[in-house]
C-alpha cells in the first residue's frame, strides 16, 4: 500500500433482514461470508490492494496496514455488529512463494444479517459519491462443470504418500499433509453464487464464502477475534460418514480411538496453542478431541480460547497461525519443504486463510477447504481447480489416505454437477 491510504467513508444502517443474501452480491464475483443463513455479502470494490506477501506478513505488516485504513475512516455504524461499519474481505496463499497474490477488498457496498436482524453498510472514498443502495439480482440460468485429473494423478498421489512417509521415517518431519488436485472448466456466464447456494445449504455447519473466485464450504476455522476474546477450532483427523446409523457409529467410535487420527490431531492442536499463545492469556484447549459430524465425514475437533492479550488484530493472527500442523504438517518448515518437493502443483489459495476483518480489527477467517478456485475466462470458458488433501503420519497408508482425498472432493465434485 501506499504511504496515505484512502480516506473512506463509511455508513451502517439497519433494514429488515434480507431472505436470501446471496442476491445482493455480483453473481461473476460474489463476496461472501455466510454460515446457517447469516453472514454478509458484498459487492463491487471501493479499495482493493494486494501483494504477493500482503497477508504472509514478510515485507508488509497486514494488521499494521489495516489499522492505518482504519484510522483514517469516518465510521458512523448504527448497528454495531459482528460484520458492520467498515469491513475487508480477505484471502492469502497457503504458501508465501505462491504465484497467486493476498487480497483485502473493501465492498462499495455489504448487506448483512444476524440473529434476526439485517443492515445494510456503504462504503465511498472521500471524494466520491454515495454508492447507490443495493438491490437484489435474480439468480442467472442453472450451470454444471465437471472435474477431471489435475496435475496430481491418483496413481501420483500414492507415490507421494509414500514419499512424504520417508521423510516421517528419516525423521524430517512428523506429519505432513499431501494434497492432490482436481480442474475444470465452467461457463464464462456462469452466477457463480449458485455454487455458493449449494454449498450453504447442503452444508449449513461451515462457513459458506466466496471471496476472488475462491468458493468453498471450510468447516475449520482459523481463528476469531470478538471483542477481545480469541477462539479457533482445530480439525485433524477424518473418517467418511457410515453408509447407515450403525456404521455411521462404528465409524465415529474408529475415528475416536484411532492412535494414528489421535497423534495427526495433537500435532495440529500443539501448533495452534503455540501459535496463540505470545498474544493471549488465560488459553485454553478442550481436554480431548470430539467427534464433529459433517454431511460426509466425521472429524476430530479441538476447540481452543483465550483473552488477547495485546493489540494483536485478526490479521496479526492470522500471520501468528498458518500454516497450522491441521493443513501442512509437524515442524512447520520442514512439512513445507516436503510439501514443495512433492506436490506437482501450486496450491494457490487453497488451504491458505480466507475471511474478513473490521475497523477494530476484529474478524472471523477460515482455512480455505472444501473449495475451488476460478480463473479469468479463456478459451470460452471459466478455468478452476479444485484441491483436497489428507494429513500423513507414521503409519499412513497411501491407499486410504486417497480415499480419505475422494471423501474431501464430494462436497465441491457434487455442488459442480
């Protein structure tokens, strides 16, 4: 960013609450952060900066960035909640050496809703003119893509299981999670908020988003910052849903006492606690993992919270976090390096933290899971890729640890077709 950031505007303002937020947002490129019907959704863009590092916090503080926006806002919010007043929406790569940049985007306009009440903010630059009020856009024709092998073969991924469990048995790491990928292509005229739509409804417990052509249902937050209290939840550790109620239970009582699912779980918390802790107090775990149930698989959960304990943003935690052990490995720099000299492909933002931060620096971002990534139109046609990985550790077996990718790929396959 430049040494003056913009001087924005800002006006929060309390309307009844919309049915459908979806309809409020560009159907090209939806913004969007949506879990169980409530969330917000924005359109267009008043500022938008990015850096190949804005979020990955090398040349660039993110949250020292964000606060200088912040400062220099007029700020008259109404409604004073979760998600008002001035709001970015944001997403950064799973790794810094990513060909794809970080992103904060700042809505011209954001309408939102929450526990049964609605607002709508707009946003304009100093010298600009009030944006119009937003109004809704009916949903364009239904559209469907299909995925095929990306750069990661099944047969592929095996060998790399199988590489990553040479460097768990050299000792170069402890865990390291291996990702394979799957392409596409879809219409150029594609509503892409009907793959959000999809995914919201047939998976209503994760956090529905949509933010520069990244769209994905994540059960796994990252990390929340409410008012001075910080909260995450780690998941490690997965098992497909049983096909009915008894294998559906045996499965959750495998997943439970699986030591190879238990220790692939600790890894994750550990990192997550350690990360945490330089800027909070009073940090807690649960005592043991639980079983969280989703539409096609069982995870182990973890929740953890604390009180910060300086003047640490979102963003700044963001930074402090990811990558987590839950989505690269034990130790970090090391799952890394494996992670490069395996996978054929670059991640992008796959994996990478997704969500949004407010004038208080305040916010709520994911791991982005679950989720595709949209390219620009070539060819006549809307290019994307999908991804889906699974955590290896001692004793893994490359057979199931592709199945445990297929399992992961049903949500984002089937919301395509």
């Amino acid at each position: 960013m430049s040494s003056a950031p913009p001087r924005l505007v800002v006006e929060t303002r309390e309307t009844a609450p919309v049915e459908d937020l979806l309809l409020s947002t560009d159907p090209a490129a939806p913004l969007v952060w949506q879990r169980r019907g409530d969330g917000f959704a924005g359109r267009g863009a008043v500022v938008a900066f990015e850096r190949q590092d804005a979020l990955a916090g090398h040349r660039l503080n993110p949250g020292e960035a964000w606060r200088r926006v912040a400062a220099s806002a007029r700020v008259d919010d109404a409604v004073r909640l979760p998600g008002t007043g001035l709001v970015a929406f944001g997403s950064a790569p799973f790794d810094p050496s990513s060909a794809a940049p970080a992103r904060l985007t700042v809505p011209r306009t954001i309408v939102g809703r929450a526990g049964g009440r609605g607002w709508v903010t707009r946003i304009r630059r100093e010298d600009e003119d009030w944006p119009p009020h937003p109004h809704p856009h009916p949903y364009g024709p239904h559209w469907s893509a299909t995925l095929g092998p990306g750069a990661q073969s099944p047969a592929g991924y095996q060998d790399a299981v199988r590489g990553a469990l040479a460097a768990i048995a050299t000792g170069e790491v402890s865990k390291v999670v291996m990702a394979r990928d799957l392409t596409g292509r879809a219409p150029t005229d594609a509503d892409l908020r009907r793959l959000v739509r999809t995914l919201a409804s047939d998976y209503p417990d994760t956090w529905a988003f949509a933010v520069d052509g990244l769209i994905g249902a994540s059960p796994e937050t990252l990390v929340t910052v409410r008012g001075g209290t910080v909260t995450a939840r780690v998941l490690a550790g997965t098992i497909p849903r049983g096909a009915d109620p008894d294998a559906d239970t045996a499965a959750s009582l495998t997943l439970a006492t699986s030591a190879k699912d238990q220790d692939e779980h600790q890894f994750a918390v550990r990192s997550v606690l350690a990360a945490l802790a330089p800027h909070t107090r009073a940090l807690a775990a649960g005592e043991a993992p639980f079983a969280l149930k989703l539409p096609n698989v069982w995870h182990l959960a973890t929740d953890v919270e604390g009180e910060l304990a300086d003047a640490a943003s979102a963003l700044d935690l963001v930074v402090a976090l990811h990558p987590t052990a839950a989505v690269a490995g034990t130790p970090t720099a090391a799952a890394m390096d494996v992670i490069r000299r395996l996978e054929p492909f670059d991640r992008g933002r796959y994996a990478g933290p997704v969500g949004w931060i407010d004038a208080a620096g305040d916010g709520e971002w994911a791991i982005a899971l679950r989720c595709a990534q949209f390219g620009d139109a070539t060819d006549g046609a809307l290019p994307l890729t999908a991804y889906a990985g699974a955590g290896i550790v001692a004793g893994s077996d490359p057979e199931s640890e592709l199945l445990e990718t297929r399992v992961k790929f049903r949500p984002i396959v089937d919301a395509l077709a």
